[in-house]
C-alpha cells in the first residue's frame, strides 16, 4: 500500500514520491526508529514543511504514511478506541516536529487514546537536520496520576532502548493491573465535572456545596467516583461546557484512571453531551440522568414506574437524533421506498405516541388517588404531610411513628412513591401520616412535572411537617429549596410546622444553636422514639379543632397509644434542653390561634 493519509493538498508529484517510499522501510522489533526512517521522514517534512509521521507495526512494516500541516498530525481512523485489556495497538507512531519542540499534549492524548504502543518525536534543526528524539509510552497510572511516561530528548544515533523488550514488560505490569482491578466495570468508574460562570455569580463555595451533593447522588446510584473537577470559568462554552484544553487533559485523566463514564452536575445541552462524548469516546451524562437513573432503580409500584418512564421520554426525545446518523436514513425495502418517515421520524412518532398513553395512565392512577382522599375527607380523619428534602429521615420518622418497616436508607430518594399510614391516638382519635418523595434542588422539570402529583397528599393536609437533617452543612439551603417547591404547588397557607432531625448527629450545644429563635421548630432524632413524644403533643394540640369538628371531645393526654404520659423536658442526645413539654404546647396553642403556617 502506497496511499499517503492526512494533509496531502498542495503536494508536488515529486513530493509524493518521496513520501511514498517510506512505505518502503523496515524496522526490526528491538529498535523504536532506523536511522533510514528517520532521515526518509525528515526529507519529506524539509520538502513539504508538515509534519510527516509513519505508523510502524510489530513486524516492522510501516502501515500509514500521514502527512499533517505545520503544527500536528491528523491520524487516520486505525480502529476501535481500545484494545484488548491489557494489550496496546500493535503500532507506533514515528514523526516530526519542525520546531524543535519536544512530545506534545496532543501527541500524549493520540497515545492514550489510541493505545499505541509507543510516540516518537523527531526534533528537527532550522535547516530541517534531525537533532533529537524525544518518546513517550503508556503506564499504569501511579502516584503522579499520569497515564505516560516521556523519555529524552536523545542524539538520534544514542537510542539504544530495546523496544521489543520494552513492550512486552509493559504489556506483562497491565495485564497484572487489570486482573487486580477485574471486579471494576469501566462504566462504574466514573469521574465528576462541574463547570461554573463568572457571569452568572457561581462562587468555588456554591460549586463545592453542588459537588458534594453531585456525589452522593453518584453513590446512591452506585458509581465508583474516582475523581472529581471543578472549573470556573468567564462563560459556559457554548459546545463542550469546559475549555478545550481541560478537556484535553481529563481525556488523558480519564483513560489513566480507567474511566469509562463521565457525570457532569451542569445539565448539558442535546448537542453539548454530543459533542462532548464524540471528542472523549466516553459516555457523558448529567446530573438529570443521573437522578433518573436514580428513581428507575428505586420506583417499585406501577404509579412511580411510570411517572419515571415518562420522565425519561420526556428528557430522550430531543436527543434522539444525537444518537445514531443512521436515524435519519429513510427506512428502505419492499413498500419502504420513495418520501417516507426516516427512522429518526418513526421513533420519535412512537415515543410522542407512548408520552401520551403514559400521560393517560397517571390521569386515571390520579383520580384514584383523589378518590381516596375524598374517602378520608368524609370520614374526618386528619392528614399530616412529611415533606422535605430527600436523605432527610421522613421514612424514619414514618416508621418510627406508626411502627411501620418501609424502606429506609442512609441513601437519596430512597422513597419514591407517597406511602400513607393511620396513627392511632387515645379515645379512638386517628392520624393518616403521608411519607412524600424527597425533594433536591434544581430537580429536573420533566422529573417534577411527572411527579407533582404524588404532592397532592400534601396539599390535602390539615399539617405540614417540614423534615430538615440538622445534622447536614447545607440544611439552610435545604430548607429553602423545599419552601421554594411548597410555595409554586400553592401550600403557602397549609399550617407548616419545622422539624429539624438528626440531633443524635449534632456536636454539644450544637442542638440549641439550631432551634435559637426560629418559630414552630422542633428538634428530634427519628431513630429515637422517646424523642418525638413532643411532636406527637405539637400534632395533637394542632389537629384538636379538626377532631372537635368530628365531634370527638379534646385529649389532653395524647401521646402515642403505646407510650406512658410523661410530662416534663425533652432532653436531645447531644444533653440540651430543648423545650419544656407544659411550655411546648401552650405556646403551640397559642400559635395554633394565630395561624400556624402562615407565611411567615
């Protein structure tokens, strides 16, 4: 074969000749380069003034000939991105720089990307002369974290390396490394991104608070984070969120981590993920399809199944065609010939169609979910609402209240589906508790729009207990996403009572900072069932006008059907007096007459 690839417009005849001979070279398996090759590849660098390259095979016949411009070499397309695990490409890239300068960014990237055996740079003189060779091969990643290790620069007649040797000790160190890392998928190993804007007042403090929470969604959803990186930038760019160059370096982070999966926290763009999983050979996605994948693992009953799948159509439609080029060939064939719908048309046709069955499906799973509530409505029983952030403890408090066992976890939207439990209290008096899906910010619309209505429980509630964990950096900021959330579904005027959890987890005296000066504010631990008997108390005071109206005469002794009437101090884990029991529920009679819940 004598075909020259890359940049060969422009070239003289002649010139061609002189390229094609290069084909002509051998070069035996315990040398990286002849002396014959490096002069035939500085001849025709000097006569072209590009960059001139020849990929070698094992068995020392030179199977491509490229031909680049001033600066770098396009390498033809030589394969899948990578070999075997444990093995490299069978070729190595000999070429020239004009300039003199050493190995490059991208020739180090081509390497690790393509798993070439080896990349060897000719540095050559003004007058085109080669001066020296400068080398680099692929390692398993060590301490420094580098995927390569650079060799030189040597005179051209010193290199005295047995390559042959060489590849074959290589090959040995990553077979062992990939045995010891073979429980491993690549698509487990993921690294997160997150990408800020000046312009849009992001800080590093927003950034770390929106990457811890990246994370645990990562764990929830069973990913081996195995880095992570932050950058700030002047603006978001338009085509691969970060910049070109950082880009670059987290390709070759990547590969040297054996990372296959890549979590952006920025919610990226059909043509961005695109973009981005085309310049990387990686699979890219955001933070939206991770919180999908999240709630697809963890939906169990037919409503959040589908209010899941419909999500998820919802968020693939405008990517589909950002999948495949062949989507939008026109379907052929017997009876497929002529205009017609391509098969990007037809599986967006079915995708609408299925959306609207979905969407049809959860209307009438809703009506009878109204029906239900119609149901409780007329038999007077009371409704109280656990409502928060997601991983604040409302299945806890759920289980710990009704001695309920529903799923429970130290993870994200382990609850996905509403669950509703009746809480007897003395003198036949009855509570139906409703454990709500968690809520994060920037939940995906499409997300949210699917599951609004599983918030109708809350807005059917006589009491809202807002779950807050005490114990989380960030709860302020919880607090006022869930708020937030309230607030747009048309709560504001639902009585709203502020339960802060977790207070086994607090420092001393933390407990009592926490709770300093803020209204209709408890502090509990769910996992401690002696610690609630305030907030049964707060409810009981609270909900005494509803039962009035359902003619059952007032309680002043309800606590838990099961647990003695105590009165007297509440004292958290942590050794702080957090309220009075007496003083607790005068003054939440009190605020009860003034309007518990109201804005505030």
């Amino acid at each position: 074969m004598t075909q020259l690839f890359g940049n060969t417009t422009g070239l003289a005849p002649s010139t061609h000749k002189t390229l094609e001979r290069i084909y002509r070279r051998r070069v035996p398996l315990d040398t990286i380069a002849t002396p014959e090759l490096i002069r035939a590849l500085s001849d025709g660098s000097r006569e072209t003034s590009r960059q001139v390259g020849a990929l070698v095979h094992r068995s020392g016949q030179v199977d491509y000939v490229v031909v680049g411009d001033a600066t770098r070499l396009m390498l033809p397309d030589i394969g899948r991105l990578r070999a075997a695990s444990g093995r490299f490409r069978g070729l190595r890239l000999i070429h020239t720089h004009l300039h003199g300068e050493p190995i490059s960014q991208d020739d180090l990237i081509d390497l690790v990307r393509l798993r070439l055996d080896l990349v060897a740079a000719i540095q050559l003189g003004p007058s085109g002369e080669p001066r020296a060779i400068t080398y680099a091969y692929n390692v398993p990643a060590g301490a420094d974290g580098l995927p390569h290790r650079v060799e030189g620069p040597f005179h051209p007649s010193r290199m005295s390396d047995d390559f042959g040797g060489l590849i074959q000790s290589l090959e040995g160190e990553f077979a062992r490394h990939s045995r010891a890392h073979a429980v491993d998928s690549r698509l487990d190993r993921a690294i997160l991104l997150q990408v800020g804007s000046k312009a849009k007042k992001d800080s590093f403090e927003q950034l770390e608070t929106s990457m811890r929470e990246l994370r645990e969604l990562a764990r929830t959803a069973g990913v081996n984070v195995v880095d992570t990186v932050t950058q700030l930038r002047d603006q978001i760019d338009p085509k691969y969120v970060m910049g070109k160059g950082k880009l670059e370096d987290l390709i070759v982070k990547a590969i040297g981590l054996d990372v296959g999966l890549l979590i952006f926290d920025n919610n990226l763009s059909p043509a961005q993920a695109s973009s981005i999983a085309q310049r990387t050979d990686l699979k890219v996605i955001d933070r939206t399809q991770l919180i999908l994948d999240i709630f697809a693992q963890r939906a169990q009953s037919r409503d959040g199944k589908l209010q899941v799948e419909l999500a998820q159509l919802k968020y693939a439609l405008p990517r589909l065609s950002q999948k495949d080029d062949s989507l939008s060939r026109l379907t052929g064939g017997i009876g497929g010939r002529g205009p017609g719908e391509t098969k990007l048309e037809i599986g967006r046709r079915r995708a609408r169609e299925r959306v609207s069955h979905l969407e049809d499906q959860l209307k009438r799973l809703a009506s009878q979910r109204r029906q239900r509530r119609h149901k409780r409505s007329r038999q007077q029983i009371p409704v109280v609402a656990i409502v928060g952030y997601t991983n604040a403890g409302k299945s806890t408090l759920l289980n710990t209240l009704t001695h309920s066992e529903e799923l429970a976890e130290d993870k994200l939207f382990a609850t996905l589906d509403p669950r509703s439990r009746r809480l007897r209290f003395p003198q036949e008096r009855e509570i139906v508790l409703t454990d709500t899906v968690g809520l994060i910010r920037n939940m995906p619309a499409d997300l949210f729009a699917a599951f609004r209505a599983t918030f109708e429980e809350a807005a059917d509630a006589d009491l809202i207990l807002h779950v807050v964990d005490a114990a989380d950096r960030d709860r302020d900021q919880h607090i006022a996403t869930t708020e937030r959330v309230l607030d747009d579904l048309g709560l504001e005027s639902v009585p709203r009572l502020l339960v802060y959890n977790k207070a086994d987890l607090l420092e001393p005296g933390e407990g009592r900072r926490v709770v300093l000066g803020k209204r209709d504010t408890l502090l509990i631990s769910a996992r401690h069932r002696e610690t609630t008997r305030q907030l049964l108390n707060v409810i009981r005071e609270t909900l005494a006008e509803r039962w009035e109206q359902a003619s059952l005469g007032p309680d002043i002794d309800a606590v838990p059907a099961d647990e003695p009437s105590e009165a007297g101090e509440l004292v958290a884990d942590d050794g702080d007096t957090v309220a009075t029991l007496d003083g607790l529920l005068m003054s939440t009679g009190r605020r009860r007459r003034e309007g518990l819940g109201a804005r505030r």
